[in-house]
C-alpha cells in the first residue's frame, strides 16, 4: 500500500506546477472580480466561486506535502527557475499551499466586508 502510494506521488508530480499556476490564475480572476464588484458591478458569485477553488488547491498541497514527507519522500517541492543556469528556487508544497490558501480567505474576508458595507 506504502508503495503504490508513492508511485502514485511520483507520477502526480509533474502535474503540481501547472496546478499550481492554475490556482494563481483563479486568484488573479477574483482579485479582478473583487475589483470589479467594489465598483458596484454583480460579481459577488464569481469571487466566491475562483477564491472556493483556490482554498480546494491549496488545501490539497499542504495534505500532498505532509503525506509526501509521512511517506518518507524527500520533502516535496516545485522547482522554479532556469535550470540551464542553475539557478533554482525551491517552492515546497505546504509553503506554496498556505500562500494560495491564505490569499483566497482574504478575498473571501474582502467580499464579505464588501457585502455588508452599505453603498
């Protein structure tokens, strides 16, 4: 079982940096969003929903790093950088989950602040 869930990790690997910038990407959209409904547009939905997805992602890579390193896997990470010139900077899982994390609660905080201020 230990082992499937391994292989399992290997090969999920390759897929952790686009994840990643997807989940920068639904943040972007509802900092837009945000933007755009503390211009008195109806966008409250769309915030709600990009910054939901982004809290799932973020979530999912702190749980994929500690089970990583339950698993006795070096500690996991996305390498960013060029790798031509070795110059490499490493983003581990949980550090780059907790950013995604903590960025989409402060959209959500924004658009309930919004949501209860009157205009």
């Amino acid at each position: 079982m230990r082992e499937t869930m391994l292989q399992m990790m290997q090969k999920m690997g390759p897929f952790m940096g686009p994840m990643f910038w997807t989940g920068v990407v639904f943040l972007g959209i509802g900092a837009v969003f945000l933007l755009a409904r503390f211009l008195n547009a109806n966008t409250g939905k769309a915030v709600s929903w990009s910054s939901s997805i982004v809290i799932i992602l973020g979530l999912f890579f702190v749980v994929a790093h500690f089970m990583g390193t339950y698993l006795g896997m070096d500690t996991p990470f996305i390498a960013f950088g060029d790798v031509a010139t070795f110059d490499i900077i490493k983003g581990d899982f949980w550090m780059l989950g907790a950013g995604l994390f903590v960025s989409a609660v402060f959209l959500k905080i924004l658009l309930k602040m919004k949501g209860s201020v009157a205009v």
